[in-house]
C-alpha cells in the first residue's frame, strides 16, 4: 500500500468503524484481521485428503491421491506436476473470493495467500519451486478492475516461501471471454492461445520450477493453457496453487 492510500485508509479508520468484509459486521479493536473470527472458522481448509492432480479436497480419511471423480475425465491434465488449493469454492470461502475479485475487498488476499502458504510447506511443495508467479489478466480487464487479484495472493505467498515473484513474464494475447460464461468444451477453445512469455523475459523461467498462483480453478482450461505456456518458454515444471478450487464444469 502506497503512502497515500495508508493515510487515506487510516482516515476512515477514525471515521467508520472498521468491519468484516464478507459478513458486514463492525470489527472490534481486537479483532486485526479483515474477516470476523466466527466467519473465518467456517472456512474448511484443505487438510491431508486432497487429490494432487487437481487439487480437490476429499473425504475424511482418503489421503493424497493422485487422481479423484472431479479430474478423472481431463485425460489431458492440467500442465502441472501437482495442484494445491485452499478449499472448495463453495461457502464462506467462495464469499471471500468473489469480495476479493469483484468487491474491491484487496486486503483479503493476505488471508488466502497465508492459507495457501500453510499447504505449500505441509505438502512439502515449498522446495520444489523456485519462482513464484500470478495468473495475468489481459491489460484491459486489470485496468477496469483496478488489480489483478492472483497478484495480490501471490505477493505475500512469495514473501512467506522466501522465491521471488515474477510478474510480467507471464502476459495475456488477448481478451478472452469470462470462463464463467462458457462450457467446459468452450473454456478450453476460449484460452488455447491466450498466453505467451514476455518477449526477453524467458531467462526468468529457463530451467526453473514455478508456482503458477490464482484465485479460483473450475475446468482447469486457463491454468492449463498457463502452464502449458511456461512450459513451452523454457519452465522446468509448473505446480499450481488455488485459492478455491470449484467442482469441475460448475460455473464460476
């Protein structure tokens, strides 16, 4: 936050009461975080039951698996070597999302980015990356929004993993449709060639294993092409990290 935005948010501290920015509720001075504590302990983290290919959490007691009912029909995979995601997008979790992409609500990528952080060390993930880098929005949509929110997370993920985040070696084409709009079968034609590793910018990733960060994944198609793309400019390998991971073909 630049020096003018800490003095203009502190201003509104002393004139509104600051409050919880997904339930609305005032915070009190205790409470330090954006989130109301009884909001963020209905969050269910992705705990040691998840699928590595996809990133879906699983039941109790299943484990690490390596393939699950919501990837099993993307034969073609993800261009990652493992996927980490929050939770489901589904609940109070999704609520955080969407406040963070489309409400304004930029300090709860902090949240998320520590969560995502947590899984990252227990998966044993934090020493196989060496980069860090946020899904890019196409020049356009991060004028319009103001920020691009898987930039937001990936700040602070990078900072705890102690890997640099490198922004802009990853670039949109072109304006792409919303995913949310389309089919399964349309996502993947939507992004097939929506991105590309800057020009002078592939000595960045050549030989290097990244962590490709964004906020929600429902087909996999944008993460794919995403992956597919680092890959093909010289990346080692690519994982994926998700703030919410929505059920395969559901709209998002």
């Amino acid at each position: 936050m630049n020096p003018l935005s800490a003095l203009a948010s502190g201003f509104l501290d002393l004139v509104l009461p600051r409050h919880c920015a997904v339930s609305g509720r005032p915070l009190l001075d205790d409470e330090t975080g954006p989130v109301a504590p009884e909001v963020l302990r209905e969050v269910e983290v992705a705990g040691a039951d998840y699928c590595t290919r996809c990133g879906a959490p699983q039941g109790r007691g299943v484990g690490a698996i390596k393939e699950c009912a919501s990837c099993k029909a993307y034969r073609d995979g993800f261009g990652t070597r493992e996927i980490v995601a929050a939770g489901d997008y589904s609940g109070v979790l999704k609520e955080i999302c969407l406040a963070l992409k489309f409400g304004g609500e930029q300090r709860l990528a902090p949240v998320l980015a520590a969560w995502l952080a947590q899984l990252v060390f227990d998966r044993g993930l934090a020493d196989k990356v060496d980069a860090v880098i946020p899904m890019p929005l196409h020049v356009f949509r991060r004028f319009r929004r103001g920020y691009n929110q898987a930039a937001l997370i990936a700040a602070p993920l990078a900072k705890t993993l102690e890997r640099p985040l490198l922004t802009g070696v990853l670039k949109r084409t072109g304006k792409t449709e919303r995913q949310a709009r389309l089919s399964a079968a349309q996502r993947k034609g939507n992004v097939a060639d929506a991105f590309e590793v800057q020009a002078g910018r592939t000595s960045d990733i050549e030989g290097r294993r990244v962590l490709l960060v964004d906020d929600v994944m429902t087909t996999g198609a944008t993460l794919g092409a995403a992956a597919r793309t680092l890959k093909k400019g010289g990346a080692k390998g690519v994982y994926g990290a998700l703030a919410a991971r929505a059920v395969l073909g559901a709209d998002s």
